[in-house]
C-alpha cells in the first residue's frame, strides 16, 4: 500500500507539472480519479510495454478523455514512452494532445467525446467473452459523463450480455463542466439506478487507495453480471486550494499556486515529477 500511497503523490505532482508546463490540461478531474488508476496500473491490469499487442491483455478505456493527464503521466512512469516525449505535451505538432488516442502506446481507445467509452468497454468485454478469454475490461467515467444517453444504452448491453469481466468507475466527484452535476442534471441514488439495469455495484471513498483495492478484488469474484464500482471522490483532491471548486474543471495553476503545491506535496525520493 505505500508504494500506491507514494504513486498517488508523485503521479499528482507530475500531473501539476506537465499543467503549468503546456499551460493546459483538466487537473481537477484528473485529481479526483488518480487513486483510481494508481491502483489498476500498479497493480491489478497485465499490460505492458512488452505485451501490449498481446490479445489476452486487459483492456483500459479512459471514458473522461479530458482527464488524460493522470493517464499519461502513469504510462511514462511506466516506460510506455519516455518522460521527455511527454514533455511535448500540449505543443503544436506533438502526438499528446488534451485527449486520449490510440497511435500512443499502452492507450487502447481514441476518447474525450464523452458517453461512448462504456460502449466500447461492452464490445472489449464481449470480444472477450465469445473468445473465452480471461481478461478483465476496465472503463472510468465521469459522473457528469453519465447524464449521456447512450452510457445507459450501454448499460443495459453490459447486464444483457452478463459481462462479469467488465469492471467500470464513475468517478463521483459531484461537479462537471459548468457547475455540479445536482445543478446541471441531478442523478441522485445514482447506485440504484445502475442496480435497476441489472448491474453489481460497489459504493466506496474512491480516494481511498484500499477502499479501490478491496472493491477491484471484490469485483473479481462476480459471476453473471458486470460491476460498477461508484467512486465517490473529491474534484481537485490532493491540493488545498482546488478541492471542490468547479473552477478547477480546467483552470490552470498561476506560478504561486504552483509553487504552493509542490511545497505542500514536496516528497523526497529521486523518482519524483517523472515529466
Ligand atoms: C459529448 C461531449 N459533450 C460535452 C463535452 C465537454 N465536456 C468536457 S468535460 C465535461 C464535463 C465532464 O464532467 P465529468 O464527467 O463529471 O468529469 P470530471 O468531473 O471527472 O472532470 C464536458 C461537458 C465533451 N467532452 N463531450
Ligand atoms: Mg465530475
């Protein structure tokens, strides 16, 4: 748990990094999602740099594309490509932009127009199944993603098709793009709702690093039907002055405010800001 512990924190500082750097990005959502992907990255999914064609590897969709740059500061720690080609990040003619395609290596599904990304997970899941292959599918969305129509067309495909090794997030940080998500379109007993299209789900403190392992582990054991795991999470966790505020959808941090995070996160490892 302390490597995850320690992940989260220089995972957050690179992303603050890699920000201020190409002065663009979605810290806030990204924040609220890292232990999330912290877990399923460092310790639960088989992919890697060497066997990321490999059929039976298991599959990650981003469905919150604008939240790319938790992703790709991860994938860089994990020597999918290197620290320096990331640092292009948000420059004219780089190969990363401000959403997730798949020409880079260790992303499996172009996303950012939200609402298709549990789609896709359903066709993976499904492949996966009619192949009898053992790998999970994992898809995160957001809880504003989830006002989309087709999520739940989705939805009723992932029970009907009784996908037990398709595994989604939403990542409930209660706010989206212009306000939150009570204001913008309420989805209150959102757990009951996905219980009502026939799915498991688990309701946990999704910045809670041991909550998310028990819950992925616990999701392992389900037979029959998929699982959503509702995430409940903090937009801007990590940082003092971005935590629930709607600003920090895509605000991006003065020089002090920089500064003043990186002096509260400081750590002391060599490993630290891999951008
Ligand atoms: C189909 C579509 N409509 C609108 C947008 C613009 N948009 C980008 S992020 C966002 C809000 C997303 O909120 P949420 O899913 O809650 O993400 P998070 O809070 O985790 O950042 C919107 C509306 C989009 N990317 N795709
Ligand atoms: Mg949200």
């Amino acid at each position: 748990m302390k490597l995850l512990l320690d992940k989260a924190k220089q995972i957050r500082r690179a992303v603050m990094q890699l920000v201020v750097t190409a002065k663009m990005g979605h810290i806030g959502g990204d924040f609220s999602e890292i232990e999330i992907l912290v877990a399923l990255y460092y310790k639960y999914l088989r992919i890697s740099p060497a066997t990321q064609e490999n059929s039976n590897r298991d599959r990650f969709v981003l469905s919150k594309g604008h939240s790319v740059e938790a992703l790709y500061c991860i994938l860089a720690d994990l020597s999918f490509f290197s620290t320096a080609d990331l640092a292009t990040y948000g420059k004219f003619g780089s190969r990363f932009i401000g959403h997730p395609h798949n020409k880079i290596p260790g992303i499996e599904m172009n996303t950012g127009s939200l609402g298709h990304g549990l789609a896709l997970g359903v066709g993976m899941a499904l492949a996966g199944k009619m192949d009898a292959k053992a790998y999970y599918t994992y898809v995160v969305m957001g809880d504003g993603e989830v006002e989309e129509g087709s999520v739940w067309e989705a939805a009723m495909a992932g029970a009907h098709y009784k996908l037990d090794h398709l595994i989604a997030f939403v990542d409930k940080n209660g706010l989206q793009i212009s306000g939150s998500t009570e204001q913008v379109m309420a989805h209150e007993n959102l757990e009951e709702r996905w219980r009502a299209f026939g799915w498991e789900v688990l309701s946990i403190n999704g910045n809670d690093l041991e909550q998310v392992c028990m819950a992925i582990e616990t999701a392992h054991k389900i037979v029959g039907k998929p699982i959503m795991i509702v995430a409940h999470t903090i937009k801007g966790k990590g940082c003092s002055f971005m935590e629930n505020k709607v600003e920090w959808h895509h605000r991006v941090p003065t020089d002090e405010e920089f500064k003043k995070f990186m002096q509260q996160t400081k750590r002391d490892d060599k490993n630290d800001c891999p951008c």
